[in-house]
C-alpha cells in the first residue's frame, strides 16, 4: 500500500469515528420500541407458571418446544448456554398492562440451581405495580407466598411517593409490589419521566 493510500485510510477512519462520536446518544438500537417481554429460567415451568396464572393473576398466552442439538453447537450459539443444553419448555404470560414475562425450563450439564440473590451479579426481580398495596399484600400472605418486611413507603429522595413490598416465588424467584398513586418526587422537572403500567400512555 502507498503512503498516499494509507493516509486516505487513516483519514477516512479518522472522519468515520468523529462522525460517530457526533451522533445524538440517544440513537440507540435502530425501530427500537420497549421491552416485549422478560425471560426467566425456572426449575419447574408447571409450577411457575401455576404460580404466574394462579396467584400472580397473569394470562397464559401460549407454550412450545423443546429445542435441543445433540450433535452441534446451535444451542450455544443461539443463546449462549452449554451445547448440550435443553430447553424443556417456554411459556409466555401477561401479567396485566405490563411486559410478557417468558418462562424457560432448561436441562443443561453446567446449569446453576440456586437462583442468585439481589446482591449477586445477574441478580434480578420482577416487579408489579398496584393501586392498593396493603390489599395486594393481604392478598399474597393469604395465598402463604412468603413476604419480606413492609410494605414500606419511601419518604426522602427522587423515590417519595413510592411504596414497595418484596416476595418470593416458591422456587426463590424475587418479586416486587410497587405502588406511587400520587406519582414520584422525582417526576417534578425531570427530562425522562419512568414508564409506567398505571399511565400507559407516558
């Protein structure tokens, strides 16, 4: 390669990355619309999504697999899990105004079955928003889902208005209550304003 051609490169490369620095940040993932629905992996997809339906109150929507591969490595890399891999079931629910919620039962030779807490990378929850917290409360500790402390309103900070109640699934899956009938202290003067199932039309 000449000098010359080099430095066309080196110049081309150069513009390329300025005019990639100048695009607005909030370009993102191009058509990008939300979130269609949240995956978990559950030991017992039967009773996850009895759990899901049941007490939780959302709608079976449809189900289908298994997938597996045998031979290759399409399972690691489609979703990038073990090759052997398998995905027994999912099921998809919706769980009111909210996002699906994508229940997975996999089989894999490395597979994890402790679900990890809050505090652990990949750590996770779902939470549902409520109009009447203290009723949904009741509700839960009637159906004997085991409840953490609260509910507990959340006074200070961006966060005022807020009420939320933790709980777990039967198989140790975290959930979450939320309720801020009255919106939250941050919504005053903020530029993004938090989605939310209670106004869908945010």
């Amino acid at each position: 390669m000449t000098q010359s051609r080099a430095f066309r490169r080196a110049a081309l490369a150069v513009v390329a990355c300025c005019a990639a620095a100048a695009a607005p940040a909030s370009a993102g993932i191009p058509t990008m619309r939300g979130i269609d629905h949240i995956g978990i992996t559950v030991p017992d997809a039967k009773q996850a999504v009895a759990f899901f339906t049941d007490v939780i109150g959302c709608r079976q929507a449809m189900s289908f697999g298994p997938f597996r591969d045998d031979q290759g490595t399409f399972m690691q890399d489609l979703v990038n899990v073990h090759p052997r891999a398998v995905i027994d079931q999912i099921t998809l629910v919706r769980c009111g105004d909210g996002s699906n919620v994508e229940i997975f039962q996999y089989e894999a030779p490395d597979q994890a079955k402790t679900p990890p807490k809050n505090s652990d990378a990949g750590g996770h929850h779902l939470a549902f928003y409520v109009d009447d917290i203290a009723a949904a409360a009741a509700y839960l500790k009637a159906k004997d889902v085991r409840l953490m402390i609260g509910p507990v309103p959340m006074k200070e900070g961006p966060e005022a208005g807020q009420t939320i109640l933790y709980f777990l699934a039967p198989w140790g899956l975290q959930l979450e209550l939320i309720s801020y009938p009255d919106g939250m202290a941050y919504e005053k003067g903020a530029a993004t304003v938090l989605w939310s199932p209670k106004a869908p039309a945010q």
